[in-house]
C-alpha cells in the first residue's frame, strides 16, 4: 500500500516503522506535522491508500481524517486518551501498558481501536522505556493494523475510554525534603526527555534530567552533596540523587556542572576506579571482567560524547587492554551505543568551531586506540541506537554485534553536510565496495541492523531478548577458543598490512582537512544545522529525502 506518515520528526519510533513497513513491501512517503495546509497538501500530492501517525503532538485535521483512513499510535492501553500518557503511567507506578493504534475522529484518542499491544512497565526513564518497550510494542500493533487494512476483512471497535489532561509542572514538583529518593525518581523518569522538572539548582530556576539513584551518599535532604565529572549530586530524606542534566531557561540541554559553573565548589566525589561499583551510583564508564572477557560500558547521555568524554574512555579502554584478558566488548549504553560528537557541549562552547576540532579529534584518538590495540580481540556490542561518528566507531573494532530492533543512521551529512571521521574511509571501503560506501554515505536514511549486516557493515544481528547475556556467552566461547593466539596473531599480521600500504594517520589527516572545511570554511551549514538541532527548532519543512511525493517526478504507479 502507499502509506503516509503524518508525524511530528523522524524520531527513533518513527524511524523504525518505516523500515519495518518498508521491508514489508509497503511505499512510505513522509511529511512533517507542520501545518495543516501543509500536510493536506501531502495527502493531495501522494493519495495515499493509509495515513499512519506514529508521533504527533496535535490532533489531525477533520479535512484530513474526514476523507482518508488515519491510524494513531497512542502510547497508552486501551481506553486511555490525552496527552502525556506515558508520564501518567510512570509516575503513578502502573505495571502493565501499552499501545493502542486507533483511527483519527473529532475526540482525541476516541476513535474505535484497530490493534493493541501490552507490555510489562519497568522502573526506567520515559525515553527508555519509550525506545524499548512502546517502539516493540508500537511495531506490533502497527504491523497488525496495516495487515487488517490490506486485509479489508476486519470492523474495528469503539472501546470507552478515560481522558487525561496534559501533565503540569505542578504536578511533576519535587518535594526534596519530604518525599523518597523513589518518589522524586519516580518524577523525574516521567519527565525524562521532555519536558523535564522544572526546579532550582544553586538557587537559580532549570529544568532536571538524566536522574541517576545513589545508595550510599547521604546527607541533609535537599542539600548538594558533591560533584563527579558532569553530574551533581543531591540528598533526600533516605538517600541520594544524582542529576546528570539540565537546562536553564533560554538555554539548551546541558551536563549539569557545565550549564552551573558554582557546582566548581562542590567537593570532587570520585569512584576508586574504573571497575564498576557493587550500589548503584552515578557512573557513566564502568569496567567488569567475566571468564576471561574484559567488558567496557559506557552510559553517555544520549549517545553523546563530549571531549572530555572521549579522553576518558580512551583513558579506560587504554587501562583494559593492560587487564589480563584476551577479548574486551564494548557495551556503549543501555539506550544508546554512540551518537558521535556531543553538539550541546560544542554549542554551548565560547568557539564552537575549536570544540568542534577538539572533540573530533578526541573521538578520533579514541577510534585509533581501538583499532591500534593488539592484545585483545575487540567487540563492539550495539544493544542501543547508533548514529553518525557513534557507528564507525563501533566499526573500529574487530567484530560488531548489533541487537535486533537498534535503529543505525550511518551518516553524516544531515549535520550540514559534515564529512566525517572516525576513520570511516578506512572502515567501511573493504566491507562494502566503494559504491555500496557512497550509498551509504548519501543515503541519509535509517538502517536497521538486519541490514548493516546483509550489507557487510556490521558482522551479526543478535536476537532483541537475551541480547546482552548472548553477548557474554559469544565473548567467554571467543577469549577460551584454543587458536586465539593465532587469531590474535593474524589481527596484529593484518594491521601490519594496512598500515604498510596506508597508515591510519594518512586517513585521519585526509578525513580531518576535509572537517576543517566543515567547521571553519565559509559554508555555515554545520554550525546553522547544529543550532537548529540542538535549539530543538520547530521543522518548517519536510527533506525530500523522505517526502518523497514531493520529487519532481513523482507519479502514482499504475
């Protein structure tokens, strides 16, 4: 069938249902939610056979509704209506949810319901829980809608439902001398992404995020009791919190003790070591050893990595490949394996253009040491997203194993044309040809991990259930395999090679002439993309890469 996307952004959700329908034969065509004159003209230009809405943050129009079937994925259970679903869910502590895909009438989330799916809620932040459990949850009964559409043998059910009004901050408020280090989390979970709590740090009003439970620091409640790398961390009645971001009014998203230059004064309240600690705590790299395996995660904010990020987990990569281990795993983290540079913390830069280069840079060094280590088999396990940088680092290692359900966006250039680093020219050439390099390169489109394998990017696509534990199991059978010296010894032989016919700086320097371009050239376009991306700028038109009904030769097939 044509299919419309009506959504707010290509978001993680929406990103993973086009490839899902796409990969089921269905032509996908895409237009953002921008305004009513807009996305009627959409309809008119794709006419298309079903219009899905997979994330929206405003009713559809009864000019478009009226005339053509349009499917809603409300993240709520049946019955449930109105905005902030989730975060009700959440912060009243419920343990089953949902999603429901219904049809678009004149009442919000009224319509009868064409497919549903439940999950079991997990104490977890609403963007987590948002990637995980809702996107499976929204596959499932999107694929389900669509095929009883096709089918055209299925009557859909009008199910009585309850409203729900818009989450306020009023209701979202942290009691921080009262309430439970449970509670408050509780709060801040349901925030999580958008739009945050809004409170006070140091006196001074922000909006909270990235909340992290601490076991063992205490104090009076409502206190800040300290500082470690860009957390901050704060007292409540039974115990700790640590808040990782913030944002200040008028300002961006930023690591809390860079957006608050006073958390300076606050002692220094450092982990004895990379190993990871045995009470939960704040810890954004973290090192365990198990069977002979040397397992490196790191836990950055959305997939962001600042410089100082950066030299710190070369610094702990460094450190692992002296542990008495023959293969290290790189387990990025839980939502997110890397997103490349951190475009807050270079926004927010007094020269924007040299943090950039420093952080490029960082990361660069951080691929080399992954690509240059001798001493241990390499493993880079993608359980979260990936984008831009974040995926060709990933590449450095000597083998990728990506869970099913991850969402890849390989690419650089929807940053304003970005070039690229991270070695990439190096990496992705001999895996996948030069032309399939020059697809990707341009495509600017999502992959799913199915496909990074069958395109010889990535080397296995493991099962979404069990991943991590698959992962152990993979890494202990390869460190206790009775010829690793012998493929620790063709690794070595085949670095040798390369760097014999091209060293690694001749890439590097090649990839990085062309960033300085892209930083300090008279073409503006990354700093203006970057602004806009991280300003979270309303869209004012769709990229014809995905409205593709908006192509000049566009016609309807016969």
């Amino acid at each position: 069938m044509r299919i419309l996307f009506l959504t707010h952004s290509f978001n993680s959700l929406t990103q993973r249902l086009y490839c899902e329908l796409t990969a089921r034969g269905h032509q996908i065509s895409i237009e953002f939610d921008i305004a009513d004159a807009v996305a009627e003209e959409a309809v008119d230009l794709f006419k298309p056979e079903l219009i899905v809405a997979p994330f929206l943050k405003r009713a559809i129009p009864e000019s478009i509704w009226a005339r053509r079937r349009c499917l809603i994925v409300h993240p709520g259970i049946v019955g449930d209506r109105g905005p902030s679903a989730l975060d009700w869910a959440i912060q009243n502590g419920v343990a089953q949810w949902g999603v429901t895909v219904l049809q678009a009438e004149a009442e919000m989330d009224a319509g009868p319901v064409w497919a549903t799916a439940n999950f079991p809620m997990r104490v977890a932040r609403k963007a987590s829980l948002y990637r995980n459990e809702v996107t499976e949850a929204a596959v499932q009964a999107v694929i389900a809608a669509v095929d009883r559409v096709e089918q055209g043998n299925f009557t859909p059910e009008r199910v009585p439902g309850q409203a729900h009004a818009l989450m306020q901050q009023s209701e979202r408020r942290l009691d921080w001398a009262a309430a439970s280090s449970a509670s408050l989390l509780a709060r801040l979970n349901a925030a999580e992404g958008f739009p945050g709590v809004a409170d006070e740090l140091f006196g001074q009003p922000c909006h909270l995020f990235d909340a992290w439970p601490e076991a063992e620091l205490k104090g009076p409640a409502g206190t800040l009791l300290g500082r470690r790398a860009t957390a901050i961390c704060r007292a409540t009645v039974d115990g700790a919190l640590w808040i990782g971001h913030v944002k200040r009014p008028g300002g961006i998203k930023l690591p809390a003790t860079l957006a608050f230059p006073e958390a300076a004064a606050l002692p220094e309240l450092p982990l004895a070591g990379w190993w990871k600690a045995p009470t939960p705590t704040w810890q954004d790299i973290a090192y365990e050893e198990v069977a002979g395996v040397g397992f490196l995660s790191f836990e950055f904010y959305n997939g962001a990595m600042s410089t100082g990020q950066c030299q710190r987990l070369t610094e702990a990569f460094q450190w692992a490949t002296t542990r008495p281990t023959r293969v290290i795993v790189l387990r990025g983290g839980s939502d997110f394996w890397s997103n490349g540079i951190h475009l807050n913390t270079i926004e927010a830069a007094e020269s924007p253009a040299d943090e950039s280069w420093a952080n490029i840079n960082a990361i660069d060094d951080l691929a080399e040491a992954i690509l240059r280590c001798a001493t241990q088999l390499t493993v880079a396990a993608v359980g979260g997203n990936a984008g831009a940088g974040g995926c060709f680092l990933a590449r450095a290692a000597d083998f990728v194993w990506a869970r099913a359900g991850v969402m890849l966006n390989p690419h650089y250039k929807n940053m304003g044309n970005l070039f690229g680093s991270e070695f990439w020219t190096y990496l992705l050439p001999p895996r996948v040809g030069d032309d399939g390099a020059a697809a990707i390169m341009r495509h600017r489109l999502p992959m799913t991990a199915a496909e990074a394998v069958r395109l010889g990017f990535y080397d296995a696509c493991l099962p979404s259930p069990g991943f991590a534990v698959d992962v152990a199991r993979r890494a202990a059978e390869m460190a206790a395999a009775p010829d690793i010296a012998a493929q620790l010894a063709a690794k070595q032989a085949r670095r040798a090679a390369d760097e014999t016919a091209r060293p690694l700086a001749e890439y590097r320097a090649a990839e990085l002439n062309e960033m300085r371009r892209n930083f300090y050239g008279f073409d503006p376009s990354y700093h203006v993309a970057r602004y806009h991306f991280v300003a979270r700028s309303p869209n004012s038109w769709t990229p014809r890469h995905l409205a593709r009904h908006r192509d000049l030769d566009w016609k309807i097939p016969e």
